[in-house]
C-alpha cells in the first residue's frame, strides 16, 4: 500500500490508521486472528474522518485543495477522457509544461481538453514550474481553443495553479496580455465551454482557462483572487494570519456557490480527491456529463451571449450610500 500523507488536523486519523497497519502486519505474521478489531478499527476511522471533514475551516480546505496526492489534470485525462492527443507549444515562444492540452474523446465525442499541471516530485516540479503558468502556457491554451472553434468541438478545462507565474521573464514576454488576451477570447469563443476547478484556482492565473458557460468546482478546492498568504501579507504585514485572510476571502466552494460564481460542487470521497482517484474521477465523469448536456444543444448566439451575461455579473455589489440617499426621502 502506498504510504498516505496526512495534514496536521488529521493527526488522530493518522495515529488510528498507523494502529490498523500493525494489526495488519501482526495479523499477516502470526496464527491469530484479529479480522475483527480491525474492521472495527478501521470503521473507527472512517467515522472520525467524516467527522472532522465535516467541520473544516476554509483554512484548512486550502491545505486540501493543495494536497501532494490531490488527483491533477493528466490524472482526469486518464480516468475520464479516451484517444488523449498531447499537443504542444504556442507557435511563437515555447512549450510551458505547467498547462497539457490536446485533442481526446468524452463519451465518444470528439473534444479539447486542457488543464494547469503541477508535478509529484521535485524533478517534475521544477519542469512544470509547480503549475505557475507563463505567457506561452496561456497562449498555448489559447492556441488549442481555436482549434477547437475551428473544428467546431467541445472544450474542457481543468483549473490547479497558486496563480501566473510573477517572474520578470513572464512579464517581459507579456503575463498580462496574455492573461487579458485569453478572457477576451473565451468569452466569444463559439462552441460550448466547461471548466472544473480541481484544487487552487489562484487570481488571473485561473480565470485565464475558466471562462466558461458551466464552472464546476470541487468539494475541497479553493477559488480566489489572491492566496490567502499574499492576501495576509497585504492586510496584516505577516503570512501567519493566513488563515484569518481565507475566512474573509470566501474561498470555499459553497460559498463560491452562494455568490453565483459556479454552477456545480462536486463531491469528493471520504477524506477528500487524494484518498481515491479512481472514485473521485467517477464522479467527476457524471457532473461534466450533466454540464455538457445543458450546452450541448445551444445556439452559437445563444451561448456566446448568456457566457458574456455571466462573466459581467461578476463583482455584484449594493450601493449602501444610494439606498440610504433614498431610505432618507
């Protein structure tokens, strides 16, 4: 089996999970029969583990959403998709190895997919840029969406990033632009378009791929304008409040939801995505089919323009000074 990684408020399932492993290994060396006190054991566990997930701070559902074993976009690819055709570079700089893309099959039917991709080791990692994407990743992404309006398919998009990479090469090569250019694009791109955050959905960075007429989101996953660190260093002078900026951020999926910025949560496994791939992308599988099936057979102008409405709607405020100017007549 391999070896769970567990967060610090998971520490009493740890110390459960480390006992059922030794009545494991003792079960396996010796004559004795001890099935029973770990099926006990083990029903033990599931429950405090659905009990402490039932009380998650968004704090915490940040250490989730950003999880070493959390399933990534090529891990989707594998479990949803079939006919997976990797296509690279943005014709004009390089290949950023921090967003995959190409041509696959969902249910049969032709379409593009594409996603930020982190990497499971440090070697990986370093490649991938840890999913912080550069101008040429967002202009490749770009670069795959019009193909996919040229040949009139489907595109699927799967957000996990901390955000665009800030370097001096990234914005000496345009970051912005390329981040402007790619929202512009999407939101009158003529075929149907859904995106799913699957673990960060950081700033600019993630709105670059999730322009969409369905968002989905994660259980577990987190979407915002800022890192909860970044927001508490501004705030507070000190990433420690880290956790007091992700409660006022409203970062969390049903809060995201309350607000009309997705359509769809997600639910994750027991424990969350990292503790079961293969489920989680089953559920997966039956929400994007639920989501195309309410854009598949839209109009053009149809859904170019209710993607427009939606993206304007974004930032809704009330005018209190307003309502207390006429609240005063």
């Amino acid at each position: 089996m391999a070896k769970k990684n567990f967060l610090d408020f998971e520490q009493p399932i740890a110390d459960l999970e480390s006992k059922i492993e030794e009545l494991r290994y003792v079960q396996t060396e010796s004559a004795v029969d001890i099935s029973a006190e770990i099926e006990q054991l083990s029903g033990k566990s599931l429950q405090l583990t659905k009990d402490i997930y039932s009380h998650l701070t968004p704090w915490q559902i940040t250490k989730i959403a950003r999880h070493q074993d959390r399933p990534y976009t090529l891990d989707y690819l594998r479990e949803i998709f079939t006919h997976f055709q990797e296509l690279h570079g943005d014709r004009h700089f390089s290949d950023d190895l921090s967003i995959v893309g190409g041509l696959a099959r969902f249910n049969g039917q032709p379409c593009m997919v594409l996603g930020h991709q982190k990497g499971r080791d440090t070697k990986e990692r370093g490649l991938r840029n840890f999913g912080m994407t550069k101008p040429e990743g967002y202009r490749k992404a770009l670069r795959l969406m019009k193909v996919a309006e040229k040949f009139k398919l489907p595109v699927f998009t799967f957000v996990d990033t901390p955000g665009a990479y800030p370097g001096i090469d990234a914005e000496e090569r345009g970051q912005s632009e390329a981040i402007g250019r790619n929202i512009f694009e999407m939101a009158q791109l003529e075929v149907p378009i859904i995106s799913t955050i699957i673990g960060e959905g950081g700033s600019g960075g993630a709105l670059a791929i999730s322009v969409a007429d369905q968002v989905l989101m994660l259980q577990y996953s987190v979407y915002s304008v800022i890192s909860p660190e970044g927001c508490a260093s501004i705030l507070w002078k000190t990433s420690d409040r880290a956790s007091d900026a992700a409660d006022a951020l409203g970062i969390t999926a049903h809060r995201l939801k309350a607000l009309g910025l997705v359509d769809k949560i997600v639910n994750e496994p027991v424990g969350g995505a990292h503790r079961d791939h293969k489920q989680m992308a089953a559920f997966l599988k039956r929400a994007l089919t639920d989501a195309w099936r309410q854009v598949a057979d839209l109009k053009v102008k149809e859904l170019v323009d209710r993607r427009y409405a939606r993206l304007n709607s974004y930032g809704r405020y009330t005018d209190t000074k307003a309502e207390s100017k006429s609240d005063k007549r």
